[in-house]
C-alpha cells in the first residue's frame, strides 16, 4: 500500500473488520452464484482467476522469506487462513490444529476443566475433554457441549482441511464408568441371599 502524503501508512484494518469484510464477500459470492447468465458467469471466472493469481503471488512471498519470517506470516490469522486456502501454508494440518488446542486450554482449565491434544487419525482429529467438578449436576453436559464446539471451531478454522473432530473421552469419564457396577451384579456375586422362611 503507498504511503500517504505525510509518509504514514494508513492503519490496517482490525480483525472485526476483516471478518466483516469476508462475510460480506460470502454472501456476494453466494448470490452471484445462485444468479443466470454468461455476466455472472464471467464475473465469477474473473474473482477465480485473480484468487489464483494472488496465491501465486503469496506462493512468491513465502519462497523468498525464510525460515522465520515464512513462520512469522503463517502465525498471522488472516495471513494463515489465506495460506491454508492456497494450499501452501508451511506448517502441516496436524501442528496447526494441535496448537490450536493449546491455544484454548487456558480457557478450559478456567472453567475447571481440560482440553488436550491426542493425534490426527485418517484427517479426522482428535481432542480430549474433560470437565471439572465432581458432582456438578444437571450442567455439566452443556458445558462439555460448549467446550467440544469451541475445540471444533478452532481446530477446523486452522486446519479447514481436516474431515472432523472428535471428542475422546477423558480420564475422569474413564473412571466413571469404570467405577459404575450395576446393582443386579451386585446381587448375583457373593452377595447375601434373604433367607426363606422355615
């Protein structure tokens, strides 16, 4: 972008911003799509083209880079996702995904609960949540609920090319229903039996 008159750069634009801005051309693009006739078509084939010939140019960025600058850019959200888009994001889907659980944790962990990173199976990732709080009532599947939707959008806004997420159960889940004996059971091994009347 030129300088101004002054010499300043104008102020980028602050992430809202740029969100705002990429609803706005999803929903152009939608109806543009869903129109007829050969200017749509034309006007859709001139977005494409030059998508391409700016990952081209992004391409051309990273190759001249370097190390630390090349992962300098990759950690910028909208720079990564245009990245990811084009299909030359440095850093493999796995790693990308797996620090975006990272990233949440904090959050996680001040709820009381935790979130970690287990692996990548067949593009399908996988998380384990717990939540905190032994005996938290009625509310606590809600709050899995919310904790596994947030690790879902975050993994998948960093690494849209994976097929799912999936939730593994965690260590306090594990105990749970390990610890769960059913009272039938209980009755049938070694348990007294009543006596019948004589």
């Amino acid at each position: 972008m030129p300088d101004t008159e002054e010499g300043v750069r104008p102020a980028r634009l602050a992430d809202p911003d740029v969100e705002a801005r990429l609803a706005r051309l999803e929903e152009l693009l939608a109806g543009l799509e869903s129109a007829p006739g050969p200017t749509v078509r034309s006007a859709l084939e001139a977005v494409r083209l030059l998508t391409e010939v700016y990952g081209e140019a992004l391409g051309r960025v990273l190759d001249r880079a370097g190390g630390e600058l090349t992962a300098r850019l990759a950690e910028d959200e909208l720079v990564g996702h245009l990245l990811v888009l084009h299909e030359i994001h440095p850093e493999p889907a796995e790693r990308r995904a797996e620090r975006a659980v990272e990233r949440l944790r904090p959050a996680v962990r001040e709820r009381g609960g935790d979130v970690e990173w287990v692996g990548l199976e067949e593009q399908v990732a996988r998380v384990r949540i717990t939540t905190g709080g032994g005996g938290c009532g009625s509310g606590c599947g809600g709050a899995t609920d919310d904790v596994t939707g947030a690790v879902r959008a975050a993994v998948l806004a960093a690494a849209p090319e994976l097929a799912a997420v999936e939730a593994v159960a965690g260590a306090s889940e594990r105990q749970a229903a390990a610890a769960f004996v059913p009272l039938d059971s209980l009755m049938r091994r070694g348990a007294p039996r009543p006596q019948e009347p004589r």
